[in-house]
C-alpha cells in the first residue's frame, strides 16, 4: 500500500524525504567511487577538514547530533578505515583525526559536496519557498520553544483521557 506524503505524520515525511536524499547522495557518492563512504560522514569529515584532529566531544557540538550519535558515525567510519582514534587527555577522551586513506579521498568527497549544494540550491529555486530557509526557520522556532512543549501545550487543550497520565506527568515536572 503506497501512502501520499500528504497522509504521513509530520515525521515520517521527515524521515522519508532525508531517506530518498540520503539515498541519492550515497548512489551519487558511489558513481564517483565512493562505495563505502556514506552521506552521515559528511559533516564529520567536514569537521575534521576545518578542525584538524578534535575530540568526539567537539565534533559532537560542531555538527550539533549528540555525542552518542557522533561517537557512533565515529565508530562506523572507524570501521571503514577513514578515520582513526587516539587517547586523549584522560581515558574518557578520544581524539579522532582523518586516516591517510580519508584524506585520499578528500578530493572526491570535496567534489560530490560541491555537486550536491548546486543540486541543493537548484531543488530551493524550484520549490514554491527555498526548502534551506525553511529547515534554519523550523530550526530556529524549536529552538525558541521545544517541539516536546508544544506538545504538551497541545495535549492540555485536547479531550482525550488517553493523555491524563501525560497530563500528569507534566503538571509534575512543573512543581
């Protein structure tokens, strides 16, 4: 059963749009000879072009995901020997830096970003507003006011008794 993105939830039209995107990024990284490197290591590699070697930690806040998810795509990467890991100041610390095979590779990965912002901004001009605007406004609007308020904010003007126990739980953390 296919389903119009009209009918999907707010994040699963999310989820599916970063899916054909992503997808396409990986099949166009892979045209250029880039099988095994996948478009989450972007913003990584990216970090670490600008940065030089720098803690999980502070490529973690650079790219703003979680330290859990850097350190995962950090493991990954890893694993794909493009990236390799150094102790740091302490044993909790990891000090990643870009492999002699990444940095090969930099002049590819550099073109397909190249390739991929123009096909940003040409999807931007053919939409009926520029889907970057629209990403750093939403970005921005959560920022002021948490999508989980607006939520809960939500859930207090709704009839419905499934949502007492959230309720609750709210009228809780606000004590």
């Amino acid at each position: 059963m296919d389903v119009s993105p009209r009918e999907m939830a707010l994040g699963t039209q999310l989820r599916h749009l970063l899916e054909l995107m992503d997808g396409d990024v990986a099949k166009a990284g892979a045209d250029l000879g880039l099988q095994d490197y996948r478009p989450r290591f972007t913003p990584i590699v990216r970090a670490l072009v600008e940065l030089g070697p720098s803690p999980i930690r502070d490529l973690a806040r650079t790219i703003s995901v979680t330290h859990s998810a850097a350190s995962q795509t950090v493991a990954q990467m890893s694993r794909r020997g493009l990236v390799a890991l150094e102790p740091g100041d302490d044993a909790r610390q990891h000090i990643v830096r870009l492999t002699a095979k990444a940095q090969s590779l930099l002049p590819v990965i550099q073109a397909e970003w190249a390739a991929t912002s123009a096909a940003a901004a040409a999807l931007d001009a053919e939409l009926p507003f520029p889907l970057s605007e629209l990403l750093v406004a939403l970005s921005d609007a959560l920022r002021r006011r948490p999508f989980r308020q607006r939520i809960a904010d939500a859930a207090l003007t709704l009839d419905d008794e499934s949502l007492v126990p959230f309720r609750e739980a709210l009228a809780r953390r606000a004590d």
